[in-house]
C-alpha cells in the first residue's frame, strides 16, 4: 500500500519542495509514496475567496475560517478514509521519532498547514484533526512543517534507504544522541582520527560508540538519558 500525503495548504506552490529532490524525491518518482497537494482557497468564501476573518472577541491577527477549511477536508478526503488527520501548529503535540514510526508504519496522512494567528477551534474538534507541533518555535505557516514531517516518514518506508542499518544506529532510534563519525583522511589539520576506530577490533569500537553516545546525550541532552533504551545502556557494562 502507497503511503499516500494529503496536503492542505493556502500556498500548493510550496510543494513539493524539497520533498521533490534526493531520497523523499526519489521515492516520490518510484511511487513508493504519493502526494496530493490541495488549495485551502479553493474553498473560500464570496467573490474574494475569503479564507480568513477576524478574531470573535478581538485581538490581533486573522483566523482561517471553520466552514472552508471544513470544506477543504470533506472536499480532499475520499469517503471512508481512515489516515490520521494532522494540524501543524506550534500548539501541537511535540513531533518524536516514535510517532514518525508510527506514521510511517501507516496508509499515510492529511495534513493542513495552518497559516494566520490559529485555525478556528470548532473545526479542529469537528474534523478530529491532531495538532502536531515541529518544536518550541514559531513558523510563519505550518507548510515547512509538514515537509519536515513527511520527510522523516518518508525515509523510513520499505526500499527509501540504501542503507537499512543506517535507519536504525542513529538519533533517537534507542533514544541516544548518535556517536561522531570520521572518514579518511586520517589526520585532517592536526586532528587525528581516534586510535581505537582504526584498530580493527568490533568489540571495542562498538562499545566506544556507545560510551561516546551516552556521553554526548548527557551533555547535550540530559532529558533524553531517562528515555533512552536501557538495553543499549547495560550493554556498556558487560
Ligand atoms: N506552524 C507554525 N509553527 C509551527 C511549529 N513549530 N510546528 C508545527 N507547525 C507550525
């Protein structure tokens, strides 16, 4: 089953994008995920295609209005569709490797791109749609967002990666900041590169890895050390 993206956007010029080029752009040609990008606007209102209006209660900025938006979705979902419905929103649930995986192991998703100060509430419960948020910053719309997101879904399905271990050694798969990499040349402006990598010894190198790992994520991210995967943490002991 294709892996299919439903974008939601009031600029479906931004797409592809970079979702267009190297592996996702790849994967995009060979069918092994599709995308339909739609224009919120499409679904506007009065002769102006009127998308937004102003807060009730006042304030600054506009909201996108419940009806079209509304209209979008029932217009872009097929009856009986069963993908998650996302809003990017930087009020969302926090984006994590595991709810990628999760996505990833799926049919695909709709997402809306939220623009403006905020989406009306009611469509947001009327629609289910799930916030999701890329991180404790604010974007100017939620479509950098999207892309961000269905990259790193993409990645993870079946034949995108070259590689298949190179899925599962690095960041956050174990829940560990991933250990440095070096590559010839062996010494580069005074820096050599760490004796025990060029030993030949897999035992040592792969416990060096893991030290080097647990120490970085320490350092960098200590909130990550209590999630992380104990099994890779115990293996230092042995
Ligand atoms: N839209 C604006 N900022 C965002 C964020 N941090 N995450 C997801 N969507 C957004």
């Amino acid at each position: 089953m294709t892996f299919r993206a439903t974008v939601l956007t009031l600029y479906p010029e931004m797409f592809p994008g970079p979702l267009g080029v190297s592996l996702s752009g790849k994967a995009l040609e060979a069918g092994t995920w599709a995308l339909d990008v739609h224009n919120i606007r499409d679904h506007g209102s009065g002769a102006h295609r009127a998308v937004d209006d102003t807060p009730a209660g006042g304030g600054p900025g506009m909201v996108l209005k419940a009806d079209v938006l509304a209209a979008a979705v029932d217009a872009a979902l097929p009856p009986g569709d069963r993908r998650p419905r996302l809003l990017m929103s930087p009020r969302g649930r926090p984006l994590t490797q595991a709810a990628v995986r999760d996505l990833a192991g799926g049919d695909g998703a709709l997402i809306v791109c939220g623009r403006f100060e905020g989406v009306d509430e009611r469509v947001i419960e009327a629609r289910g749609l799930e916030e999701v948020s890329i991180g404790d910053y604010v974007l100017s719309g939620g479509e950098l967002a999207a892309m961000v997101l269905l990259d790193a879904c993409v990645r993870l399905l079946p034949g995108v990666m070259g590689h298949a271990q190179s899925g599962a050694e690095e960041s956050f798969e174990g829940g560990l900041l991933e250990y440095p990499h070096y590559t010839r040349p062996q010494i580069f402006e005074d820096r050599s590169i760490p004796d025990v990598l060029m030993s030949g010894h897999h035992g040592r190198i792969a416990q060096w890895r893991r030290d080097q790992a647990e120490t970085l994520t320490r350092e960098r991210r200590p909130d990550l050390i209590d999630k992380a995967d104990k099994t890779v943490m115990k293996e230092r002991k042995d």
